[in-house]
C-alpha cells in the first residue's frame, strides 16, 4: 500500500509539474499556439506593451500590416511619456485631422512626426481614396526601423551596397541602404523569403512584424550609444532643419559655434515640458548632451518672452501668418518681424479678433515667446464710434466718455484741433452735453472729428432731493408720471425762482418745477415756491433720539402719502394725550402726533408735538 500510494504522489506531482510549466509558457492569445515560430516575439512585444491583440483574444498573425499600424508599432520602441504625445498630437493637430487620422492612432503618428520618422506629406499616404489603410511594403518597415533605432546616418553613409537577394534591384534606391542597415543588425534574414528573395513591394504579416519589432527592440535595449556625453551650454545661433534631422548650432561663452545632430532621439525639453526641434529657435539658452560624433542627446531650453509696442507696418495672412512691427527703442525707431504661434490670442479695439482684421497703421501690443507671437492686442488707427456722451471730463485736455449701443464704454481725449458740429453748427467742447448723440472720429486713440445731435426733452414735478459738490450737481423729482428721476445740472444751467433768475442753492425740497433738457443735461429750471404749512397731523415714522430728529408721514386729501422730518431742540415742548411735558423718548413709532412748528423749506423746527394717540 506504501508503494502504491508513492506511485500516486508521483503521477499527481507530475501532472502537476506538466500543466505548470504549460501554463507558464502558454502563448498569451488563443490562436497562437506553443509551437508557432513567431510566438516568442510575440509574447514579448505584447508584455511590453508594444504589441496587442484583438478583443476576442486573437492575434491573427497572418494579417497584413498596413503603414499606419507599422508606424505606430514602430514609434512604440520609444516609450514616450503621456506628456509627450500630447505635446505632438497639439504640434501636428492640423495634419492628423486633415488626413483623417484615426483617435487610436494619432498618438504614434504624431510621435512619427515630432521624432521624424515620417514627415508631413507621408501622412497623407497612409489612407486611399476609400479611406482605408494603405498595407505597408517590407522595405518601407525597413525605413521606419532603421530611423527609429537611430541607425539613418549609417545608412546615409552606405555608398556600396552588398546586398543578398535575387531580386535587390527591384529595392528602391531611396531604401536599399536601409534594408542593408536592417541585415547588418539581424533585423531582417540573409535568406530572405527563403528562395533567395526579399520581396520588397511585399506586404509583411503581423507575425514577421512582431519578430523584426522585437530584434529592434533587443538592438536598442543592448547598444546604448549615448552612455558617453559630455554638457555643453550656450545659445543657438541657427538650426538648419531637414526631414529626418536637423544641425543645431550652440555658441558657447568663448565665442566657439559647434553644431550638433538633432534626430528623432533627441530629447527636446522647453520650459521643463517635452518640446520638439519645431519648438526651438534662435536666441534661445541651452543645455545639451552631446556625444562624442556631435550628436544631441537631449536639449533643454527656457523661453524668451518679449513685450513690443508701436505701429504694424505689415501684415502677412498666409500661413502661419506673420506681422512687422516698427517701434521705438531707445528714442530710435526700428522694425521687427515674428511668426505666429498656433495658439495665438488676437484682439482688435478690445474685441476677440483674427490677425487679418489688423491692417497697416494700427497701434498694436504683442507678446512674443521664442520668436513667435502669442498675442496680439490692437487698436485701429482710425475707428468710427456712435453712441452717447455719458461724460465730459478735463485732464486738463478734454476727454470724452462715450456709451454704445452695447453697453460698451470708450474714453478718448480731444485732439485740439478737432472738428466739432452739434446739431449740425460749427461748435466747441464746451457746447456738448452729456445725454448727446455722437459719431465720433478717432485716429491713434485721439478724436479728431465730433458730429453731435442734441436730444431735447422736457419734465415736471416735485423736488425730492438735492445733492451739490465740487464736481457735479444733481437733482431728483417725482415727475407727474408717478417716477422718481435724477437730472445732472451743469453750472451753466439758467435758474427761476417765482419768475426771477436764481441758483441752486434757492432750490427747496417739494418746490414744483419745470425743466428743459437736452441729453442727460438740464439747461433750465422754473421752479415755484410754495407756502408750507407750519403745523401737521401725521404718523410717527422715524425716530432718532441722538440727533434730535423724527420723521412723520402725512396724508393729503387725495390721500398721497408724504414724509416731513421734525427737528427737536431744547424749546420744543411735547406733550402726551393728557397734556403732561414729556421727552423724546416719551415718542413711539405709530404715534399719531399734532406737531406746531417753524418751516424753512426742508425743515420744520418743532414748537409743540402732542401726542393725539399712542400706538396700539
């Protein structure tokens, strides 16, 4: 039974050791099986995320590969940040869109790009006129590794090629001494398609895609060939630009210009975000990492933010755009031009605006960064504005304050020699009012023509208020339309008093008058004075014991409503409902009051109060 049951054990050990290492060795999609010659390759490249199957678990490996996918595969070796493809999708928005760029892919496209891989107008290729996936040929795949394993300068270098194949001349010259890259480092066979051939025009499936991705990936896992940089700092004096490379030059701060390689590895950073060699300009500070054979592993650089102010000069609204500007520095005068930023913000005589509604001769403040303007804030030279006279102010040069239809209010001074005309005569600043329809003339931010209109209106009613200061004073009546109204009185304004010419200072509260306006302005007032009763019948409303003052409501006949204010001194005497002296606080809001006084026309000094009844 011993024996048996050791013979159990060991059989159960075994299936176990067996459906393990099964497991453990088990192709991750369902229709690549333990054995297939690719599964390797496949495997890897899925477990670094550079390869993935479909979602029902497929990898289909006999499926071709289109440019697109092999482009994106490609790019994938680089494992760039999020930040980073963000960055690149922004720069070449226009393109991946344009070109129908499908979300999925505009990451490693864009990416493409920026490390240039590809250059814009292959973009363009990827898709038919269906808009289906062009299928990628092996030799191009050869183009797209061999650029992205930093290997292109070799194969620029390759002048006599020694290429295997029975059919190498239908290679194209433009990637031959790519293909021969890829057979130098293994990434393609000597043998070919195994009858000697390669095939170029070919498609190349996704098996053959995850083999030569992953020997990429190995390659440049294994061949670091920027261990050894040293850092050099100065400032770029050109960048000559390329498809697939550019020459940046650095000055150091000895004078000495060199020029480095900049490719699709080069790590570009501008203001500590990931930037591309698009990004960079002259003038710019830098730090680089540079290899032995000048190649730039990485550059960093800070931005150079501007401020200019003066007068365009041109304006160019051909992509990108692009607008001179002529200032004055240093009591000289001098001109500059920039290019605009993709995301540049225009505003013209402060409204949301595009770059070609500025014209020549329009003052301008912009913001440059990097050579490149990011924002433009223009005012037209000569701009036309209607609306209405809210305010006339001296500084000591008259200014005018005037109000659109919008609500929207504009403040220019006037030029001395201006053109005036109100009402169609020849007039000055001093013949304007406020509340007058203007169209105005305004050349850099100075009016030099006013056509002026006066609005005349009339009203009527009964002061309830009177505000005079040093600046302005105004009054305020309920008009016989049952509204409160306040009216500005200049100190030109004619005054009458009972027919006879007064100020305002003999205007008294509930005086009746009649007022000629033009605008918001009252050019006369005939006001008449009224006998006021010296004693009244009301309701207690107010009472303010510390200033000695109460407020009492009145009815008239008609039975409108009206507050007459009570001054208390040490002689008035009130009495409650028994006749007994009392004080003020002996009074109560609802009292009802017989008050016996002295009225001066805005007051009434009290004599007597009697309290006729107290507040229930």
């Amino acid at each position: 039974m011993k024996l048996k049951n050791k013979k159990v054990a060991s059989i159960a050990l075994a299936t176990l050791i067996t459906i393990t290492t099964q497991g453990a060795y088990a192709s991750a999609f369902k229709d690549v099986s333990n054995d297939y010659w690719a599964r390797q390759f496949i495997d890897s490249m899925n477990k670094e995320g550079i390869i993935a199957g479909y979602d029902d678990g497929t990898f289909r490996p006999l499926e071709d590969v289109s440019k697109v996918q092999a482009i994106v595969l490609s790019t994938r070796l680089f494992k760039a940040t999020n930040s980073e493809i963000q960055q690149a999708r922004q720069t070449y928005k226009g393109v991946l869109d344009s070109s129908k760029v499908p979300e999925w892919y505009k990451g490693g496209v864009a990416i493409a790009l920026s490390k240039g891989i590809i250059n814009q107008d292959m973009v363009k290729t990827l898709y038919d006129s269906k808009n289906k996936e062009v299928p990628a040929t092996k030799e191009e795949i050869c183009v797209y590794l061999t650029k992205v394993m930093g290997l292109e300068e070799e194969a620029n270098k390759k002048v006599n090629l020694n290429l295997p194949f029975k059919d190498k001349h239908l290679i194209s010259p433009q990637a031959a001494p790519y293909v021969e890259v890829m057979l130098d480092k293994g990434v393609i066979d000597k043998q070919g398609d195994g009858s000697g051939n390669f095939s170029p025009k070919s498609t190349m499936n996704r098996a053959m895609t995850a083999k030569v991705i992953s020997v990429a990936f190995d390659y440049l896992k294994n061949n670091d060939v920027d261990k050894e940089t040293t850092t050099v700092k100065g400032t770029i004096t050109s960048i000559l630009r390329f498809d697939s490379e550019s020459y940046v030059t650095i000055e150091n701060d000895r004078g000495i210009k060199v020029s480095y390689k900049a490719d699709g590895r080069t790590i570009i950073n501008l203001d500590n975000k990931n930037a591309g060699i698009s990004d960079l300009v002259e003038g710019l500070n830098v730090t680089a990492k540079v290899t032995k054979d000048l190649r730039a592993v990485s550059i960093s650089a800070e931005s150079i933010n501007e401020n200019y102010e003066g007068t365009v000069s041109k304006v160019t609204s051909a992509y990108p755009g692009a607008l001179t500007i002529e200032y004055k520095k240093d009591g000289k005068t001098d001109k500059k031009t920039f290019v605009m930023d993709n995301d540049i913000s225009v505003t013209l005589d402060n409204k949301k605006a595009n770059l070609w509604d500025i014209k020549e001769g329009d003052n301008a403040k912009i913001k440059v960064k990097n050579s490149k303007i990011i924002e433009i804030k223009a005012e037209s030279k000569i701009r036309n504005i209607e609306g209405t006279i809210k305010e006339i102010k001296y500084n000591p040069e008259p200014v005018l304050v005037i109000e659109d239809k919008y609500k929207d209010v504009y403040e220019y001074s006037i030029d001395s020699k201006a053109k005036i005309y109100r009402d169609k005569k020849s007039s000055g600043v001093t013949d304007l009012r406020r509340g007058d329809k203007v169209d105005v003339e305004v050349e850099y931010n100075v009016i030099v023509d006013i056509y002026a209109s006066t609005v005349k209106s009339k009203d009527e009613g009964v002061i309830k208020g009177i505000s005079i200061s040093a600046n302005k004073a105004e009054i305020t009546i309920l008009n016989k339309d049952k509204k409160t109204v306040t009216y500005y009185i200049p100190k030109q304004s004619t005054i009458y008093v009972d027919n006879e010419r007064s100020s305002i200072y003999n205007l008294k509260l509930e005086y009746y008058i009649n007022l000629e306006i033009e605008g918001e302005e009252v050019t006369r007032i005939d006001a008449k004075s009224i006998d006021r009763k010296d004693s009244y019948n009301g309701v207690v409303s107010y009472i303010n014991k510390n200033a000695d003052i109460i407020g009492i409501t009145v009815s008239s006949q008609d039975d409108e409503k009206q507050s007459i204010t009570i001054m208390i001194d040490n002689r008035t005497k009130i009495l409650d409902t028994d006749g007994r002296e009392k004080g003020i606080s002996s009074l109560s809001k609802g009292d009802k009051v017989f008050v016996l006084g002295d009225f001066d026309g805005t007051i009434l000094l009290a004599k007597t109060i009697m309290i006729t009844q107290y507040a229930k």
